[in-house]
C-alpha cells in the first residue's frame, strides 16, 4: 500500500470510528432519558468526552423552559409532561 493509500486508509479508520462514538453517545443520551432517573451528565463526559449540556444548551433550555425537563447540573431528566413528549425532547440529539 502506497503512503496515500495508507493515509486514506487511515482517515477513513478514523471518520468510521468518530461515527461509531457519536452513535454510541447518542443512543447513550436516548436510553437515559428513557429511564427515570435521566442522563448522568458526568458519566457521560467521562465516558465519551461530551459536555452534554455545553453541547446542547441552546436546544435543551427551551424544554426546561416549557417544563418537560429537568436539569439539575448533574443530571438530565424527563418531567412527567416531558414524558410524553419524550420523542420530541430527544429529537435534540439527532
């Protein structure tokens, strides 16, 4: 394999497995709102290197707003109202 060859291999090695993680962290963030003690905001920047909140601040704070979610500084939970409208909270994260 020429050098070209090895980097593209390379370059693609790493868009595959930066998918692979943003998959991960996103079915991560869908599970944990699913369950009702929410989204453990520090596991989840130990685990995939991701400030939740940071990340997604801008889109999240309308649902706090409108009382569908809860954000606590640690954790992200769904109210009952947020419940069910679950879809539409986790749509965020797509």
């Amino acid at each position: 394999m020429t050098t070209s060859g090895a980097s593209e291999a390379d370059n693609l090695s790493s868009q595959k497995h930066a998918a692979d993680t943003a998959e991960r962290l996103g079915d991560a963030l869908f599970m944990g709102l699913r369950l009702t003690r929410g989204i453990d905001l520090d596991a989840v920047r130990q685990r995939y290197g991701v400030d939740v909140w940071e990340r997604y601040r801008d889109d999240l704070t309308r649902f706090v707003d409108a009382g569908l979610l809860r954000h606590d500084n640690r954790r992200l939970t769904l109210t009952r109202a947020g419940m069910l409208l679950a879809n539409d909270v986790m749509s965020v994260f797509v």
